[in-house]
C-alpha cells in the first residue's frame, strides 16, 4: 500500500501524465484515481468518472462529444459532453476495456488532438484533461489482447499503478 501511495504521489505531479490502474473488482481503483487528481493542481477541478461499460456504443458521441440543440431527433436543448464537463481537470475511464473499438480510435484523436467536436457544430472546442483509465484486466493481457487498440493502451499507459486484491492487503481491510 506505502509503494501504491508514493507512486500516486509521484505522478500527481504531472499533470499531463495518462494513468492506467489495473487490478481485480473492487480493489479501490476508482480511489487511486481520485486521490491522483485530488493530489494534483487540477483538483478544484471536475473528476468526471464514467463506467464505459454502461454507455451504449449508440450513445458514445453524443455521451463524450456532446451536442447542439437539433443536432439530431430528440435533442431537445444542448448537451455538454464529458470531455468539457472533464476540462481542466480529471476524466476517469473505469473498465476502458469495455469501449467499443469504433470508438477507441475516436478516443485516440481527443487525446492526441487536445480538441473535440460537438455534434451538429463545426467549430472545434479545446479541452484540457487529464485521463486516467482503470481495468480489471492485468498489464500484459492488455497489451497483448485484441480488446484495447495498441496505440491507445500505450497512450493511456503513460504512467502504471497496480492495486493488489485486497487477500494480498489484509491490513487494509
């Protein structure tokens, strides 16, 4: 726990560094990556966490991207997207295994660009976050799988932090 706690420490102070968290269900993931953002300048800032899992593949782009008013049926009044509510300070992507591979290359761009679209908008919105991204999944199966995109996992996979099952951390219990 003392080495998971000064490797929160150490990177926090970065506040650019993509972190990926990796350990079994319930190991306090979710934690590491507040105690990330709360350790960093950007903690008067938003944490946006968003179970990936739960968002539908149709829903994606507008869930992430946001959009106008009458961008689509249904879109009654504007949406603000998670990458703005996230801006300036921390989004968390618990489960990012579980992004769909369609939208894992549009993931890359924000990341890589810094900017994203709107639906129904040409103008481009700058956003300045920083991801941090969590997985049940170990180090080396996310590498190796098919189900994260290589170059994203290695975005993503700036800076490593693993959370032993609690069984290993009996103190913490």
């Amino acid at each position: 726990v003392k080495s998971i706690v000064s490797l929160i420490m150490l990177v926090s102070k970065s506040d650019d560094t993509s972190v990926m968290i990796t350990g079994e269900s319930g190991t306090g993931k979710e934690l590491v990556a507040r105690g990330i953002h709360t350790l960093s300048t950007r903690w008067k800032h938003h944490f946006q966490p968003v179970n990936c899992s739960a968002i539908p593949e149709s829903l994606f782009e507008s869930e992430f991207f946001g959009y106008r008013k009458g961008a689509f049926t249904g879109a009654m009044e504007k949406s603000t997207g998670l990458f703005e509510i996230a801006d300036k300070g921390t989004l968390f992507l618990d489960e990012i295994t579980e992004m769909p591979m369609p939208m894992q290359s549009k993931f890359l761009r924000v990341l890589d660009d810094k900017v994203i679209q709107r639906i129904g908008m040409r103008d481009e919105v700058k956003v300045n976050l920083r991801v941090v991204s969590a997985s049940n999944q170990d180090q080396n199966n996310l590498k190796n799988n098919s189900i994260l995109r290589k170059d994203l996992f290695h975005r993503l996979n700036s800076f490593h932090i693993h959370v032993p099952p609690l069984r290993e951390r009996k103190e913490d219990i």
